[in-house]
C-alpha cells in the first residue's frame, strides 16, 4: 500500500431511518416524501420519519471535511452523515453566508446594542451607543469597538481545542435541560464529549499551534479596521469559544475552522443570560470574523424551509445548497420557488434523469454554474417521483450495475442505500466510468480479521464490491481511492 498522509478513515456507509426526528418530532401528515419509501407504497401509507446516509470516521482532515461538508454532510463528533432531502419528513439544506448576504434587520440592532451596553461602563454606554452609527447606518463593527474599550473583568472569549471541562459539561447539562427539557439523567459527560469534544480530525489539527491561538484569542485586540488581516496564522480544525461574562462562563460556541470558511456545529448558553441573546449574537460576531480574518464563508448547518425552529438562520441571509447540480442558490432565488410545505426543490432542464455529479465538494455559485442556467426551472418532482422516468432509469441502472460489477445483493435493510438519492453519483453514471471503477485502488481493513486488503476494485468480491461502491456514490472515485474502509 502506498503511504497516504492523514488518509480518510471510515466505516461502510449506513442508512438510517428514524421516526422520532429532532425538528418536526415525526408529526408531520403530509406526505412531504416525493418518492414513495418502498415500491408497494402509496403516499397514503407514508410515514414521518428522519432518513439520512451516514458513516463513522476514525480519521479525516478539515480539507476532507471541508470537501464534504459541501456535499451536504454534518458531523456529530466523529459520525458523518447527509440527509435523504426525498424520503424523510424534514428537507435539510445545508446553508451559507457571508458578510456581503448578510442584510441587518431591526433584531440584530436590538441584539448588538444591548451587549454593548452590557459590556460597557456605565460612563461610556452612550457614546458607545452613538458609536453603532456613522453616516446615520447602523455599523457592525461597533460591536468589536465596544469589545476593544472591555475590561477583561467584564467580558472577554476564549478560544481553545475542543477538550472536555467540568465547567463547560455543566453549562451544557443546565443549557439542555431548560432550553431542550432533555432529562437530566440522560444528559452524561460521556455523551457530552461524544457530541461536542470528541473529533475524527489528525492530533496537529485538533491541538492546533501556538501562533494560530495568539491569532484567534487577540484577533479582537488587535482589530484595526484599516488593515487587512494575515492568513499566514490561520487555524484549522476544532475549536471552543468559551464566553466569560464577569468571570463566568456563559456560553460555548462549537466551531470547526476549515479551508473555505467557518462551520457552526452548535452553540450553547446560559439560560440566565437569554436576555442577552447570545445565540444571534454569535451569528453576528462569527460572519464578522470570517471578513475580519479573511475565513471565507460561515457555515449555519441545515436550514428547513418550514420549521420554526431554523427561522433565525434565515435572517442571516445566504445560499442554500441545491445537492442535485452542486450549486449554491441565494435565498431570494429559493424564496421564489418554496412552496411553504417543505417539499424538496431542486433545479434543472432535463427529467429524463438524475442530474450527473460532477464536482463532488467544490460547488459552484449560481452565477457560475454551468449546470444550471436561468431561467430556473424546479424539477424535484419530475425527477423523484415514485414512478417517473428518471426513478425507473434508477432501477433499471442499478440492475445493469449489480450485473456489470458483479455485486452482491445487501439483505440488511441499513446497508441498503436507494437507487436514486439527491447529491449522490446516480447508477446511470457510475457504468459510464465503469473503466475508471475497475481498476481504482481500494483498501479494505477487515477488522474481524485485523487483515488489510489492498487491491483494484475488479479483483474483490461482490460483497466487499457493494461496500465500495456505496463509498465511490457518496465520495467519488478520488476519494475513496486514497481512503481505507473498515468493514
């Protein structure tokens, strides 16, 4: 085996269906699924329910992850997954923005002065108030004026490697219990660290260097509105926030620092402080420091049309990631074609098949795609329709794949990944590179045996053939090709 530096580390992909989904709490009636969930159903017989493909990774870089969070995938400690956006109950988009799409609205004025003069001395809240303005606009950046002018008694964040502490497990605990009334006796340190600490990432990564963290820790200081920011310094891979109000800690932003920007995984604060509203706050603060330090864009996680609960990422602009054409559509284009219902939305021309995957993480602006092109036509239902064109092509392509590759059937019903899924490589075109798939490298780690089978893909057997496979749809042959899979 060639030596691979850091190479991607996973388990075979599993797919996952639940009936309890954390966003809708499987009440939802209408059967939002366009693609019935088994051949025999009608939309009558549909079920709410969470679906999502995912797998458990030993190790991957930021770069990987940054790759793969533009495919649509989320991590939660070191398990990896996406959305089914066509059979589950809830459609999860994953959703960007920047300091150019972010509009300020009359909440985030509230929010921003409010902490100003909560951080600030009595003596000076009104000129840091009148500060907020130049030319009679409301300014962003006074919210790090106000920061700079702090003392260090009063407010100041920290940022450091994703590691455990008492102090932050018993903020998340008291946080869990009166903003999520989780039970307290199921809210442990183990699934704290699972959750919120523990990360698939290489050790440099996750430690991190001096410089990076003198960078983060006085970026704030050392502002200067004038001056643009070095990138020489730039940290990558996990990270806490911890904010320190009057020398206790009220919140912890959990962040991954990436390649193309900055991902929020979750934010938690102290239900003593709500008036504060540290949740858009940090919104506010962390676009602000992705243009300050030249991170590239902020990453919110998933946005669903229809929930309640994903409204306030909305109000911080952006794209959304249309997985089928690998592009970013801006809100006010999305906007145009939401239904208010939640069904799936994507775009195109052509309904005679699944979009080809072209650019597996690197996805295009709509003014740069040269997939889609305006006017904007919305296909999903053409597309994935139990029924249409396209989903019989699936099958039909599937079969002809089982056939070419020689592939073992799946009996286990969470190994089997549907014929036709949003963002993954359809069967259609994976037999078009049926050359490339035969002679791609593999390594399969067989932990039963604690054997390691390196091989091209055309001298393994059927079952070991499936497994990879499934991995080439949902990462592409690059990928895998450098990755080991455990099976």
């Amino acid at each position: 085996m060639s030596v691979i530096r850091n190479p991607l580390v996973i388990t075979r992909p599993i797919y996952s269906s639940q009936e309890k989904c954390g966003y809708c709490d499987g009440k939802k009636k209408d059967p939002f699924a366009l693609e019935s969930q088994n051949d025999k159903d009608t939309e009558e017989d549909w079920i709410a329910q969470s679906t999502s493909i995912g797998v458990s990774v030993e190790l991957m870089t930021a770069e990987h992850y940054d790759s793969f969070i533009n495919q649509g995938f989320r991590r939660s400690g070191t398990y990896l997954y996406k959305p089914d956006p066509i059979r589950g109950c809830c459609r999860l988009y994953t959703i960007r923005t920047n300091y150019q799409h972010l509009n300020i609205i009359k909440k985030h004025r509230q929010v921003i002065n409010r902490f100003i003069r909560a951080i600030s001395p009595e003596e000076i809240v009104s000129e840091q108030s009148s500060s907020t303005k130049k030319n009679g606009a409301f300014r962003l950046e006074s919210l790090l004026e106000a920061e700079q002018n702090c003392d260090k008694s009063i407010f100041y964040t920290r940022y450091e490697p994703s590691h455990f502490s008492k102090e932050k497990f018993e903020l998340y605990k008291k946080y869990q219990i009166a903003v999520h009334n989780d039970d307290p006796d199921e809210i442990t340190k183990e699934s704290f660290k699972r959750f919120l600490c523990d990360s698939p990432f290489p050790e440099p990564e996750i430690e991190g260097t001096k410089p990076q963290w003198d960078k983060l820790n006085n970026w704030v200081k050392n502002w200067n509105p004038n001056e643009s920011s070095s990138t020489s310094t730039k940290r990558i891979g996990p990270t806490h926030e911890c904010y320190y109000y009057k020398q206790k800690l009220i919140a912890i932003s959990v962040l991954d620092f990436l390649p193309s920007g900055l991902s929020s995984i979750y934010f938690i604060w102290d239900p003593d402080y709500a008036h504060l509203s540290l949740g858009t706050l940090s919104g506010l603060r962390e676009i602000l420091m992705c243009k300050e330090l030249n991170l590239g864009y902020y990453y919110l996680g998933f946005y669903i049309e229809d929930c309640e609960k994903m409204v306030y990422k909305r109000r911080f602009g952006g794209e959304i990631l249309d997985l089928a054409n690998e592009t970013y559509i801006p809100f006010e284009t999305f906007d145009k074609f939401a239904s208010g219902n939640g069904r799936y939305i994507c775009f195109g021309k052509d309904t005679e098949r699944e979009p080809e995957i072209l650019k597996l993480g690197h996805p295009s602006n709509l003014n740069e795609s040269s997939q889609l092109k305006l006017p904007l036509q919305n296909i999903a239902s053409d597309i994935y329709k139990f029924g249409s064109t396209s989903y019989k092509l699936a099958n039909e392509s599937l079969e002809q794949a089982q056939k070419r590759f020689k592939l073992k059937k799946q009996k286990q019903e969470h190994f089997i990944i549907p014929p036709m899924v949003p963002g993954l490589i359809p069967y259609w075109q994976l037999l078009s590179l049926s050359n490339e798939i035969d002679h791609m490298n593999v390594n399969i780690f067989q932990m039963m045996y604690s054997n390691m089978i390196e091989d091209e893909f055309k001298e393994l057997d059927g079952d070991k053939k499936s497994i990879i496979l499934d991995c080439v749809r949902l990462f592409g042959i690059e990928q895998v090709s450098k990755a080991i899979i455990l099976v």
